[in-house]
C-alpha cells in the first residue's frame, strides 16, 4: 500500500516582478493577505523602525531590486492598520500603522516583505511600488 500525501504551504509568496529605475507601470500594484502567529519583531531580530503585530514565518513577497534607486516607496494599505517588514541588503526596516510606508534610496539586491496586522488576523491589503511620493 502507497500514500501519497501533498503539503501545502499556509501562504504562498508572491514574488513581484523585478524592477530597475524607470519601471512601467509606475506605482505597481499587489494585493496579498497580512496576518500570522509570528511576532514581527522576532522575525525582524534588530530592526530600524517600529515592528508590531504578527505574521507568518514565510515573507507575503520577495523583490528583485536590480539597479540602486533614489528614490523608491513601497506602502501597504488596508481597512486595519497594519505593519510591514522589509529585510534587505542594507538590513531590516518596520513601519507600524493605517498605511505603513517604506521610501527612500534602495540599494540592488533581492528583498523579502513581511506584512503582518496586530492580533495576527488574516487581512487583505495592497501593497504599492512606486519611483514617486503618492
């Protein structure tokens, strides 16, 4: 007798489209679903930044950046407030709140983007990417 058994992650991630200064269209948009059991902080270990709430162990996305920007936003929005996490080649950033944002110049290199919501509830957001201060 055989048992074939399937293992399914509990959240995929979603791996964004590379980008380089310029992209099209400018801002990107994604939608993913925050929410975890997971302490952001734990996660983050030493962070710059506010790091509440909860996610899950995997990233929600990762992120080719393939030339250094200027200037680079990425901003979660939902009904809830939420936080964002971004541990990248420069290190770990948080931001906590209604529409957390992360902007600044971003070096080249691959990032990984947790999205967690305070008491670890599943929470549908969209994260946008722009060159732009929207």
């Amino acid at each position: 007798m055989s048992v074939l058994l399937s293992i399914a992650p509990l959240q995929s991630q979603e791996l964004l489209k590379p980008i380089s200064p310029k992209f099209t269209p400018d801002p990107q948009v994604y939608t993913g679903n925050a929410g975890g059991d997971l302490p952001l902080l734990d996660i983050a270990g030493k962070a710059n930044g506010e790091c509440q709430g909860l996610a899950s162990q995997s990233p929600n996305h990762s992120l080719s950046v393939q030339k250094k920007f200027g200037f680079l936003s990425l901003r979660v929005t939902s009904d809830r407030n939420l936080s964002i996490l971004v541990k990248g080649p420069d290190g770990n950033y948080c931001r906590s709140g209604k529409s957390p944002e992360l902007s600044g110049e971003w070096l080249a290199g691959k990032y990984q983007i947790w999205v967690g919501s305070g008491n670890g509830d599943r929470v549908n957001y969209k994260l946008t990417i722009s060159e732009t201060n929207q």
